[in-house]
C-alpha cells in the first residue's frame, strides 16, 4: 500500500538551517525597513519556511510584518490593512551583533515563485533603531532558495505612519536595502510522475534508465511493478544523482529561452494569419497604397465577422476594467481613513507635514532571480519592446478589419443595401 499512497513532500525541515547574510556598510540607521522576499523555484522544493531575521541598532519595542495577500504582482501597498504583524518584543541595544528575532510562533512560508513583504519597525525614539543600507545592487541577497529585494526605509516612529520624527518630508525611503540575517528551512518535494520535469537532469536520466531496465525480460528489475519502481524514485533525494543548483538554472534559463522563441513564433504566425486574407479564404484589395483585408462571408454577408466583436468586446472589457478598478481604488482610499485609530486622527485634523501620498504602493522589480542583473536588464527591455511591436501589429490589424468593414458597407449601400435597422448590428468597427 505504501507504493500506492506516495508523499508529495518531505516531512522534515532541513536541520541545518540556511543562513542568508546580506552586506552591511551601515550606511543609515532610522524607524524602519521593508523589502521584498522571493522564494525561488529553481530547485524542486514544496516551500520555504523563515523562522526567523536578525537585525542590529538601537532596537526597543520591534514588530514584525509580512503581507497578507499572496499574489501581490510585483506591488506592495504600505496600508496597515494589507499586513500582519506576526512578532512584537523589546530588545536592548546591539550595535554590532545581531539580534535575532525569532519566528517560529508565526513562521513565513512561501511558496516557489512567491513574493512576500517583510517590515520591521521599532517605535523607539530618535534615529538609531534599526541599521539598513542604500540600494547597492539589483539583488541584496541570492541564493539558490531566497532572493532578498531592495526595498523602502521608514523614518516615522509609528508602525505605518506618514509623518516623518521631525514633522515634515516624506516618510518613507525608497532605494534601500535590508541589513542583517534571515534564517530559513526548505521542504523539498519528493518524485512523482507528476514532478518529473521539476528535477535535475541526471535524476530525471535516473529515472528513465530504471524504466528501460523493467522493460527487459533479462533484467531483475522486470519482476517489479511501476508503483514498485515511483516508490523507489519517490524515496531519493534531488540531489542523489549530483544535480547542482547551478545545473538546473542553467537548463531552465535555457527552457525559458526556448519558451521566448516559441512566443515569438507564435506572435508572428498569428499576425501573417491576420494580415494574409488567404488563411481565412480573404482577398486582399488595394487602396491609397494600404491593403486591405476583406472577408469573403457566407450568408448575411457580415464583414470582420467575429473578430472584430471580439475587438469590440475586449476593448470595452477593458474599459469596464478600468471604471471598475477606479471604484476600487477609491473604495481602498475610503478604507483607508477607518483602518486605524493614528490614522483616524490624522485624517481629522491634517497639520502642515502630513504626507499621506507616501504611503503609495511599493513596485518591485520582480525579474528571474537566477538571471544576472545584466541578463535581466536586457530581457526586460526586450520584452518591453516586444509588447510595443505586438501592440503596434494588434492595432494596425484592427485598422485593417475597420477599414473592410467600411469598405464592404459601402458597397452593400451601392447595391442597394440598407445602413440603418437591423442591418447596423452586422458591422463592428474594432478600434
């Protein structure tokens, strides 16, 4: 039976538990830090548990946050309802060891590809609580579990607060990063044919070469069911058959290229389907030197037919998107006010050096953390411009559909044709 019922995932915590490190140059000391905490999918692990962060600095009454919602998309809000404070002591001062702030009472899990934000704050008075750093590099910490983002320093003595210690200004600081430790445990996920494609690639030549085995008569392994042989490969370690970390970036930033160069092709395809009217059995005709796509329709003779609804539809779905997100921004704003009774207070009597547009959301650059910066960088741009050109291709094509919707109503006009009544609801113009 246990070869039918297979774990999913480890029930261990590795015990020797991993310490991440940043930098530390102590270049300021204030209120505050958040920053951004990626848990990277490159190995095949189930999730990564933090227990707890070390920090250094004047210290006192400490709390500790993370973000509550678990898809954040590359933005973090600094309004209060949006976190969880899950750790809350007093420490005395350490200026040049590290105080560890334990969480194993409410630890942070995340899972691969997840981004959460972490705040520490401390409501001692003066500038000296906490140690963090300007914003070095694109990474403040890499390894093969944890990626540790530049985030926003804070210099308000109030968890959240929007007026600086000394009245005016704005109370938060953007381009900073983390100074201290972060210590975590990985659960890894066993094999299952399901999790194939998640392991290195010798575990995965493992795996197939016991399989070729089993289908020799002259092998012992042929005497051995499948279950009997995914329990076998369910029991091993990732890392049994010597895959690195450094192995399985590099065949994923291979498989993510390759996936980039499909896209690409994909793109293309679908624009010289939109563009050559012989895909769909259309004509192309000639008209001040632009062409354009008319359909050869039976039936009704509808022209653009259900492309150009679906343009129609789409844009007007987006239009709706927007008046809806509009009513949700100011419903947040309104929310806003009540969540707390220091933000109430502000909110009746604002004095000179309130700032309430610093606490506008945090946007993050959420790239592949197993890229170099430089690497990312470029993608990035190359993405920005391939959405440029896709958008320039989608919109021109719509142009195209518009302009033969035109053309086919006029010439329906000339034969006699009726534009008004029932006969308006044939034509789409999809801009």
């Amino acid at each position: 039976m246990a070869a039918l019922n297979r774990a999913t995932k480890a029930n261990y915590v590795i015990h020797d538990h991993v310490e991440a490190e940043t930098s530390d140059r102590e270049d300021h000391t204030f209120c505050g830090i958040m920053f951004p905490v990626k848990c990277k999918d490159v190995l095949p692990i189930d999730h990564v548990v933090i227990n707890s962060v070390s920090v250094r600095g004047a210290l006192g009454p400490l709390t500790v946050w993370v973000t509550k919602d678990e898809n954040i998309n590359g933005e973090i809000s600094m309004c209060k309802k949006h976190w969880k404070k899950i750790y809350q002591k007093t420490h005395g001062r350490s200026f040049r060891a590290y105080k560890e702030l334990d969480l194993s009472s409410e630890p942070i899990v995340l899972k691969p590809g997840q981004v959460k934000g972490i705040y520490i704050h401390s409501t001692l008075r003066g500038d000296e609580a906490i140690v963090y750093d300007n914003k070095d590099k694109q990474k403040t910490h890499d390894d093969s579990f944890l990626t540790i983002l530049p985030g926003r320093a804070h210099v308000s003595e109030t968890p959240f607060g929007s007026r600086p210690i000394w009245g005016w200004g704005h109370a938060w600081r953007d381009n900073r990063e983390f100074v201290g430790q972060i210590k975590y445990g990985a659960i890894y996920r066993l094999w299952n044919p399901t999790e194939h494609l998640c392991f290195g690639t010798k575990f995965r030549s493992l795996a197939k070469n016991l399989f070729l085995l089993q289908r020799r008569i002259e092998s012992p392994f042929s005497t051995l069911p499948d279950d009997c042989i995914f329990y076998v490969l369910n029991m091993c370690r990732w890392d049994w058959m010597n895959d690195t970390a450094g192995d399985m970036k590099e065949c994923q930033r291979e498989l993510r290229r390759a996936r980039r160069r499909r896209l690409e092709r994909e793109a293309d395809d679908v624009l010289m389907e939109g563009v050559d009217g012989s895909a769909d059995g259309g004509h192309v005709v000639g008209g001040d030197g632009d062409e354009l796509w008319v359909h050869n329709h039976e039936g009704n003779g509808n022209a653009g037919g259900d492309d150009g609804d679906d343009l129609v539809d789409t844009e007007s779905d987006e239009e709706d998107g927007d008046m809806e997100q509009d009513d949700d921004d100011d419903d947040d704003d309104d929310d806003d006010s009540d969540d707390s009774d220091e933000e109430s207070e502000e909110s009746e009597g604002y004095s000179w050096g309130d700032h309430v547009g610093t606490r506008e959301t945090f946007v993050y650059n959420d790239f592949d953390s197993d890229d170099t910066d430089d690497e990312a960088a470029g993608q990035n741009q190359q993405q920005h411009h391939h959405h440029r050109l896709l958008h320039h291709r989608n919109f021109r094509a719509a142009s195209i559909r518009a302009r033969a919707n035109i053309l086919s109503l006029f010439r329906r006009s000339g034969d006699g044709g009726s534009i008004t009544g029932h006969h308006h609801n044939d034509f789409e113009f999809g801009f």
